[in-house]
C-alpha cells in the first residue's frame, strides 16, 4: 500500500531503497557526521528509520530526535534540556535533566557509560526557531566535533557521531563559524528510478503497469510522494488513463499543498523567482557550483543537475512555474488552462505594524489565490485590492503628522474624510497619499485595481459586462501589482 502522510514502516514491502541510503549507513559505519539534505516528502525520514533500525542490529548504540517534535520552550537551557530527555528516552537512560546551557554537559548525562560510539540522528534540523539559540545549539555541537580529537576514549564528544537532516540553505542556517554542518559528509537525497515506479506499479496490482509507470516517470519523474500519490489514485478505478491524467490535470494546476509549498518557498525569494524564471524561458542554465541559490533549488527538489547544466526536475514543476505569472513575465497559457498563482508568503508581511491589518492582508491575497483557482476571478480581485488597501492603510498610519498632512493634501475627492486619520479615506486617497509620501522611492501605484475590485457590485458589473472567466488578465495584474507594492512600500 502507498504512504501518502509520514515515514514508510521499515517492515513495509512498499518501499524502494535509493542508492543514497547505502552511502548513508556506509558513512554513519565509518565514523563520519553526515548532514543528509533533501526535498519535503523525499524520503529523509523513511531513510532516517532504516538507518536506525541497521545501526541497532550491528549492535550501535543510536538514538534519533525530531526537532519538529519541539515544544513551546522560554530559554536557551530548557532546549537543550529537553534534547537530552529525548536523547535519554531512546537509550533508556534514567535521568532528569534540567535546564542547562551546555549541550555536551547534558549529553554527557543523557548517553549510556561505555567507549563504544553513540550515533544521534537529528531530523528536521532547521527546526530552531530563535536564531541566537540555533547558533549556540550547533555552535556546541561543533565543538563536540572540534574536540573530538583531543579527550579520552570515554569522555562524550569522542563517542559522538551526528546524522543531520532536513530542508534548509545550509549557509543561512547557521553562522559558518558555529556550523557543524561543514564538518559532514554531505549527502542528497536521489529521486525513484523508472524502474523502481514499475515495481511499485506492479505491487499496487494496477493494470497495464508498464504504461501506466511511464507516463507517471514523464510527468513527475522519480519524486516519490507524488509517484505513491498518482499510484495511489489510479489503485482500483476502473478507467485507469482517464484517472491518471485528471489527477495530473490536478497537480499542474497548482492547488495541491505538494506544490503550492515548494513555489511559496521559491516566491519567498527574488533570487529563486529569477533562477526559475530564466530556466522557463531558456530551457536549462550553466550549473555553477559555488551559487547557494542554484544549490537551494536543487535541496527545494524544483531543479536537478544534467550534462553540467541546471534544468527542472520534473515535468510537472516545469509546467507550473510556465504558466505562472508571478514566475515567468510572459506565462505559457494555453489550451483553457488558467495561470497559476500562489499566495504570497507571510514573511512578505513582516514589516506591517498593526497585527490586526497584517493579518487582514495577508487572509485577502490567499483568499484571492483561491478564489481564482476556483473561477471567481471578480471575488479574486476583491480580495487583492483589500490587501493592497490593508498594506497602504497601515504604511500611513506609521507616519508622522507632517507625513499624513502631505499624504491627505494629495488627496483628489473626499471632503469628509479626516485630515489626521486615514482610515476613512477612500482606496484611491490611500494610493494617492501614499505615492505622495513615498515618491523619493519613485513608487508607482497604478489606480486599475480600485475600479477591478468594485467589479463584486453587480450595478457596476453591468456597465462593461465581461463573464468571471475573462478577467484572468486582470487578476494577473492585480497579482504583480501587489508584490510591487509589498517589494518598493517601504
């Protein structure tokens, strides 16, 4: 059977080892710390499980810590105490330790006594919230590393052996002089062989399993949540090709969490909106090896590296970053498909001071992201022109007097509304105001997207009457128009 939500059991025949997971335990058996990178849904948890599970039967001592498992803590020693009560538990260890600042301390409580080698499994490594703590975490896990080469046989930082995993940008994670990472074996996680999905294929017992495993390699390669996904929708429907081509119709529309989270990753940064971007429009770029953000693609999953040269990893991906316009400047529609647009991520938001309107924004945008995907385009401008007046609205509201005074006196109708408080003033005055404050910045603010999101009244929807369908264009453009606000409204 198909595991669409956790790890593989490790008895599970449905399963596909990868070449990466015998380099894995090959590395772990010879001593090295191995930091073991991967897309989300790629298998690092599964491949985690084995490891664990082969490491015990040699007879190594090895317990295994889920940093998404990490509750709510209020200071620095009560995260590294509750690691080593993790690490405790798994070795059946009897100790309560307490909050302390020193991660080799509590680990030297928390191991069973002994010379023989410990390995500790660390998954979901990135899931450190405060950056001051994330520094001091790896930071003293470094030093386990650093010294390593200079204690007796039974101290712990000589038995230690660490195995990292996640999805992360190992350079940003961690300051490169704390960074334990830098001290690992680095290893990827590889993707499913065409042959591995004919096996799967045949196990799920599905009919014309060769075809059926080919045309899910062409579209997804060898991604292997969306080949147990796509196995697991055709599994017993009684018109199999039609199943499978309407759950791919599903997937390159983008509405699937799958894909809506790995392009939020991408949107969440220029560079990657570029990278990607360049690669729709050229086909595939140089590979460069020392740029971090090519490489952070490669660990998202969206790019691979072929012929020395970087290009999608699936047919899938490319497909959506082609039709979409917060990707590419001339997105690839045809055929009645509709763009594809992603909600703007909430980092994006930060800098808004009233919680109250940077939720508002936000909600509005996601839910004009859904509202087109489901063909309410009307509705879909609705909710980006409440974003941009949200955002505007609580720019103008941090500025000073003189700052409104200058925003209110370019105002262009409105007698009523007040010269201090612009929360009553009209989304064209908000628009007005703001370019007038901000115009060092050189801002522009087209006025199109007021008239767009007065469209939900049907009295003006009579005026020019276009059917819902017909306002892709617009809502396209009310799409870009609010990241450029949110990129230059500063």
């Amino acid at each position: 059977m198909t595991h669409l939500h956790g790890p593989v059991p490790v008895d599970d025949d449905f399963y596909s080892e990868r070449p990466f997971e015998g380099d894995l335990i090959g590395n772990v058996q010879a001593g090295r710390w191995v930091l073991l990178l991967g897309p989300r849904q790629h298998g690092k948890t599964s491949a985690l499980i084995r490891l664990k599970r082969k490491l015990l039967d040699v007879g190594t001592r090895v317990a295994s810590v889920d940093l998404q498992t990490l509750p709510p803590v209020t200071t620095y020693g009560e995260l590294v105490a509750w690691f080593a009560n993790r690490v405790a538990a798994e070795f059946g260890v009897s100790a309560s330790i307490e909050a302390v600042d020193d991660v080799c301390e509590a680990l030297a409580v928390a191991v069973p006594d002994g010379k023989a080698p410990i390995v500790i499994l660390v998954d979901e490594a990135s899931n450190i919230g405060n950056e001051d703590w994330r520094n001091s975490f790896y930071g003293q896990i470094r030093w386990i590393a650093t010294a390593s080469g200079d204690v007796p046989d039974d101290h712990v930082a000589k038995r230690l052996r660490f195995v990292f995993s996640g999805t992360f940008r190992v350079e940003k994670l961690v300051a490169e002089a704390n960074s334990p990472f830098n001290t690992c074996e680095v290893l990827d996680t590889t993707d499913l062989s065409e042959a591995d999905i004919l096996t799967l294929v045949e196990k799920a017992e599905i009919a014309n399993s060769e075809s059926v495993a080919e045309h899910i390699f062409s579209q997804v390669g060898g991604q292997p949540f969306l080949v147990q996904r796509l196995i697991d929708d055709v599994s017993g429907a009684e018109d199999i090709e039609t199943t499978l081509q309407g759950s791919l119709d599903q997937l390159r529309s983008g509405r699937p969490e799958h894909v809506r989270h790995l392009f939020r990753k991408i949107l969440a940064e220029e560079a990657l909106v570029r990278i990607v971007g360049q690669v729709v429009q050229e086909g595939s770029i140089p590979f460069a090896p020392g740029d971090d953000d090519q490489n952070y693609l490669i660990v998202l999953g969206v790019m691979k590296i072929e012929a020395h040269r970087l290009i999608f990893r699936n047919a899938l991906y490319r497909h959506v970053a082609s039709v979409s316009p917060q990707i590419t400047l001339a997105p690839q529609v045809s055929g009645g498909a509709i763009s594809v647009l992603f909600s703007i991520p909430s980092a994006a938001f930060a800098g808004m001071a009233n919680v109250e309107l940077r939720e508002i924004a936000f909600s509005a945008q996601a839910g004009a992201v859904g509202s087109h995907h489901g063909g309410g385009n009307r509705l879909a401008l609705a909710g980006y022109g409440t974003a941009l007046e949200a955002f505007i609205l609580d720019f103008l509201l941090a500025k000073s007097p003189a700052e409104i005074a200058t925003a209110h006196a370019a105002r262009i109708h409105g007698t009523n509304q007040s010269a201090t408080d612009p929360s009553n003033w009209s989304l064209a005055n908000l628009m007005r105001g703001a370019r007038a404050v901000a115009q060092q910045n050189n801002l522009d603010i087209p006025e199109n997207l007021r008239e767009w999101r007065n469209l939900v009244h049907p009295k003006l929807a009579l005026n020019n009457y276009k059917t819902d369908d017909q306002f892709v264009p617009e809502v396209v453009a009310a799409s870009a128009l609010l990241a450029m606000v949110l990129r230059d409204l500063v």
